[in-house]
C-alpha cells in the first residue's frame, strides 16, 4: 500500500474489489472485450477496454458511452464492496484498474464533447482515489 493511503490512519480504508480471474484469464488468451462484455457486463474492466479502444479509432461519442456505463458498473461493484462514497480506490490492487481506467476514459471523453463540469467532477474523483492512478493510465 503506497505510503499517501497509510498517512491517512482516520479516513476510511482502502476499497480493494475482488479480482475478475476469469475475464483476465480470457483476455490473456486473446479474446476481445466486445465478445466477453455481454456475458460479464458488470465488468468495469471490459467497459473501459472498449472505450478506449474506441477512444483510440476516434469515435469519441462511443468511448463516452463505453466509459459511462464502466463507471456505473463499477460504482455498483464498489459499493458492494464497502465503499461509501469516499474513500481511496488504490490503483496499485490490480482488480480497481478496471474502475479508475473507465473513470480516467469518462473525464476524457466527456472534456472532448464539451461538458461543462464533468471533466472537473471527474478530475477530482480519480485523483481522490488515488493520485498516482492518472500518471499510470497515461504510462507516465
């Protein structure tokens, strides 16, 4: 656990979601995201490859779509691991990455289209959740 989330002894713990061993299993055999998220559409993970991958052929409006409903599936998962509303999400437990990766894709895509306050809103959540998870997705 990296030493920002240990300083905080008062705040609540770290939200760790359980591991998606299956998906990361077909995913390591090749399979695409778009023929396993109808039979696993809980998965942030699946929802954020789409989206940037969409992100990544230029067709912005899908990657918003994509990354939208990433962050509610993980919304729904984080809570039904604990997490209140607040609280670190860290990027360093593997099975979180799916979540932050769809946050990070919403914020992009949602600055591209023009949003108002979202790109901000989203901004402040990832690095609420861990500020080393931006530089990370961005391979910094």
């Amino acid at each position: 656990m990296s030493d920002e989330f240990r300083r905080n002894l008062m705040g609540p713990e770290p939200t760790l979601l359980p591991a998606e061993s299956e998906i990361y299993q077909h995913l390591a055999l090749g399979q695409e995201a778009v023929d396993l998220v109808a039979k696993n559409p809980t998965s942030s993970l699946l929802w954020a490859i789409l989206a940037e991958e969409a992100w990544a052929e230029g067709r912005t409006i899908d990657s918003y779509a994509y990354a939208r409903v990433g962050y509610h599936r993980g919304l729904d998962s984080l809570r039904r691991n604990g997490w209140r509303g607040v609280g670190p999400i860290p990027w360093e437990h593997e099975p979180n990455r799916g979540f932050l990766r769809a946050l990070y894709s919403l914020g992009r895509a949602s600055s591209a289209i023009g949003e108002a306050d979202e790109p901000e809103r989203i901004e402040k959540f990832l690095n609420d959740s861990d500020p080393a998870a931006k530089a990370a997705i961005e391979g910094k």
